[in-house]
C-alpha cells in the first residue's frame, strides 16, 4: 500500500505590487484565500493543505485566519518562497508537494487531482498543468525534487517563485506537461488587478458559492462571453 503523504502548500501574503490585501478581497461573501483553501481542499488526493504565509507583522491577519478557519499554516521568507515551501513541506512531512498559489480562486479540483495523478503514475520529477484558463495552474513535484533545487538554485529571483530552476534546467529534471484538450490559456482566471478581482466577482456573485467546477464557468462565460473582455488587456508578470 502507498503512503505517500501528498500535500498542498498554498503561498500567501498580503503584499502584492498591484493589488495589496488582494488574498482577503471579497468574493461572495467570503475572503479570497477562503474560497482558495475551500476548492484545493475538495481534490481527492490530498492529505493536507497548508498555508504558508510569511513573517512579516503585516501577515499576522492571514495566520489569525488560518487559526479562525482551522487550517495548518507556516510562516516563512518573504522573498525566499522556495525555502518558505522547503520549510513547511518538512514541517508537515510532504512526500509529495503540490504548489498552488492563493491569488487563484477558481482553482479546480478535478484538474489538481488530474496533475496529481498524473505525477503518481508517471513519476516525472515535476508535474504541471498547459492549455488550461490561467488560474488553474498548478504544479507537482516530490520533496526530493524540492530538497535538490533548494540546494542548488542561487539565483534569488528564480528562488522567489519557487520552480523556475526545474524549468529552466529540463536536462537536469523530467518534466511532465497536462494538457486540457483545448488550448484555454488566453483565458485570465487569476487574480492580480483591479480588472482580474472585477472578473472573479462576477462569478462568484452569479453562483453565491465556491462549490462550481471550471466546467460550469466555462458555460457561464459561453453565456457572457463580454466577461471575458474585463480583464483581457491584463499582461501577466513575466516570470524570471
């Protein structure tokens, strides 16, 4: 019997260079790192998710959440997010680590556990989703994986987003690409603006939940394909 312990990491902080407090925004009634914790916590094949927040005083309203939620959570490096991940996956002794960032609240369980699985079976060092919306992404890798890049990446900003030295390196790392069918990556699912929060709100306000799958966003926006315009001049931070 496998009892490989598979655990979510959801990064999260209240800086944010275009949209500060952005992970307690209002969706439905709700903070957004809520909706976040509420969706990963419904895919199948974790056994764990955490929140890892950072030391900073101004972050002392996310572990006071966290403790309100009952959610695990660990507080590390601001900028150092590869060693805030390295930390908490051995505090919480991750086997299997699944990176999810807490600024996506339409992140899907069917497809984490799709990633998931996907790792487990073809044991690749790193997992992660293509041709989905942006703001599904997520990314899979073993603690091994995590232990090795924490020791040799030195590159600060590469460490600030915690993969780049997998990516950048695929002669080093085997590296498995889940792909939707379709290629629906033009789509803008995730949170980082004015526009972006503007977009979620609207979908979170016509369901008056998080309990919708992507499939029936994707409905919804057949309906009210204009929605998609909202935030479709957003130009995503280029990663190091």
């Amino acid at each position: 019997m496998d009892m490989t312990r598979i655990v979510a990491i959801i990064q999260a902080h209240m800086g944010s260079t275009r949209l500060p407090g952005k992970v307690l925004k209002d969706l439905a009634g709700k903070p957004m790192l809520v909706r976040v914790v509420n969706r990963v916590r419904r895919a199948k094949l974790l056994d764990e998710v955490v929140v890892a927040t950072t030391t900073k005083p101004g972050d002392n309203v996310l572990v006071d959440l966290c403790k309100s939620e009952g959610w695990p959570w660990f507080r590390g490096s601001e900028e150092d997010v590869l060693d805030r991940y390295y930390r908490a996956a051995k505090q919480f002794s991750a086997d299997v680590v699944v990176r999810i960032t807490s600024d996506c609240p339409l992140i899907e369980p069917e497809v984490t556990d799709l990633v998931i699985k996907e790792f487990i079976e073809t044991k690749p060092d790193y997992a992660h989703t293509r041709n989905y919306p942006r703001g599904l992404d997520t990314e899979v890798f073993s603690f091994d994986v995590l232990e090795r890049i924490w020791h040799e990446d030195k590159n600060p900003a590469w460490r600030e987003h915690v993969t780049p030295y997998i990516y950048r390196h695929p002669e080093k790392f085997s590296i498995k690409a889940v792909c939707n069918d379709e290629d629906l990556s033009f789509m803008r699912w995730t949170v980082d603006t004015q526009e972006d929060l503007e977009f979620v709100r609207r979908i979170y306000d016509h369901f008056g939940h998080d309990l919708f799958s992507w499939r029936e966003v994707l409905d919804l926006l057949k309906e009210h394909p204009e929605w998609l315009e909202i935030n479709k001049h957003i130009v995503q931070k280029t990663l190091p």
